[in-house]
C-alpha cells in the first residue's frame, strides 16, 4: 500500500532533524500547510514539488510522482469490478468491466461495458473501440 507523500515527508524531515515550522519558513509555506501535508490533508501541488524538492535536495518531480501514485492508488479503489487482459497487439482486450458514474460522491448510474463487442465489427482497430468507450461517458 502506497502512502501518502505527505507521510515521506514528515519521515525526510525527522531524518534530517528539521522542525515542520523551520522548514515551513525555509520554503515560504505557513506551518499549518505543512501540517496538512504531513497529515494528508493536502496534496502535493506542482509549486509545492518544486520547493521541497529543492529544499530536501530530492530530484525533480519526487514527490508530484509519489502524489500520482497515491492518487492513482486511491482512484483504482473506485473500480472494484475492473477485469482487463493485457494484449500484445493492442494494449487491452478480453473480459468486461463496469465502472460507477459519480456524480459529487453519489454513485449516479451503473453503466456495463463489454470488450467482447470488439468481435462484432472486425474492421475497428482497439484504439476507435477504447474511444467509443470513454465517448459514452
């Protein structure tokens, strides 16, 4: 399970025995920020990465990818009735899946998707049928 970047922080600030409100005035942020960020509150933003990068001495684009994995992480959790197949020739083929429409947290409408429709019109490449898809969103 991936953490929070916020959590990776808290963990790099303690190594280096730096206080959040020192560090918070080292990179122009309000210690409440920094609070928010360590406790998850807050995502790490472009700005942000680039200041603790460059205050932590961390290479660019550290915690903005730390950020989308756990955002990634997060959002799969959404899709529990997922099932692709990976496939060689075009990316994704086989099973089916469904997918929740949400609507301000509020699941709205169940909408059922079959790949296997693929088979029915032999002439449409995956990549028109993966289009098709994310259309009727």
């Amino acid at each position: 399970m991936i953490e929070h970047p916020g959590k990776l922080l808290e963990k790099f600030l303690k190594e280096q025995g730096r206080k959040q409100k020192t560090f918070a005035l080292h990179i122009g942020k309000r210690v409440s920020e920094i609070n928010e960020l360590i406790k998850g509150k807050r995502n790490i933003t472009i700005s942000r990465d680039i200041l603790i990068s460059r205050a932590l001495r961390t290479p660019e684009k550290f915690w903005i990818l730390k950020q989308v994995d756990y955002d990634y992480q997060e959002a799969l959790k959404t899709f529990p009735n997922l099932s692709l197949e990976s496939n060689n020739d075009h990316g994704f083929s086989g099973v089916s899946y469904e997918v929740a429409m949400l609507d301000k947290n509020k699941v709205q409408e169940d909408v059922h998707f079959s790949v296997e429709d693929k088979k029915k019109s032999e002439d449409k490449d995956q990549s028109s049928l993966m289009t098709q898809i994310f259309q009727s969103f």
